[in-house]
C-alpha cells in the first residue's frame, strides 16, 4: 500500500490511537467517480468505530474533490458469516444496488 502515497488519483487514510495506526484506508478518484477501496483495522481495535470515521472521512475528501459517485464492495451480510463492513457501509449511507456472485474452487467434501 505503501506505493499507492503521493500517487494523483489516490487519497490514504489512518485511524490512530496515540502513535500507533489502529486502522487504514483508501480512497481511488477518477473525475466525477470515486471508490472507497481497501480498507481495514488492528484486531485490538475493531469495534470502537475507526472504519466509521474513515468512511466519513473518505465521503468528505471525495466530495471535495469533486466526485459526484462512489461505489464500494464488500462481502453480502449471511446468516452464519456477519460482516461488519456492510453494516457500516449501509449505516453511512451507502445502498445495496445489487449482489454479485463471487465463484471459487470447489470446497472439500468435509469442510
């Protein structure tokens, strides 16, 4: 990730707890279009809101520079398998627009 700093189309961003950074994020501009990609927090600090504050930070940048879309993706919400970063995708306001099928290798028989 550490390439992607300085580059034009890219905004990086950190979540810190004093010195130490608790939870990244990224953010790739094209004209009006914008993408909150990768993003992700230490496991001692998951849960106290880092991702929250950089989706909201990300919102800001982007609006500020001019981007009228954004799109995101992350896994779909299951039963067995909740995730956390839809939830706080939604909650921020960012809709559902459709669910994709991902396709992998076939899984084991015993798995």
């Amino acid at each position: 990730m550490a390439r992607l700093a300085g580059r034009e189309a890219w905004r990086l961003f950190g979540a810190f707890d004093g010195e130490t950074l608790a939870a990244a994020a990224a953010l790739y501009m094209h004209g009006e279009i914008g993408e909150l990609t990768w993003a992700g927090t230490r496991e001692g600090w998951r849960g106290r809101g880092a991702q929250s504050a950089l989706i909201a930070a990300r919102f800001a940048a982007a609006r500020e520079a001019g981007v009228k879309w954004l799109v995101t993706e992350t896994d779909e919400e299951l039963p067995d398998k909740p995730n956390p970063s839809y939830h706080n995708m939604v909650r921020l306001g960012l809709p559902v627009r459709y669910v994709r099928a991902n396709w992998g290798p076939p899984k084991p028989a015993d798995a």
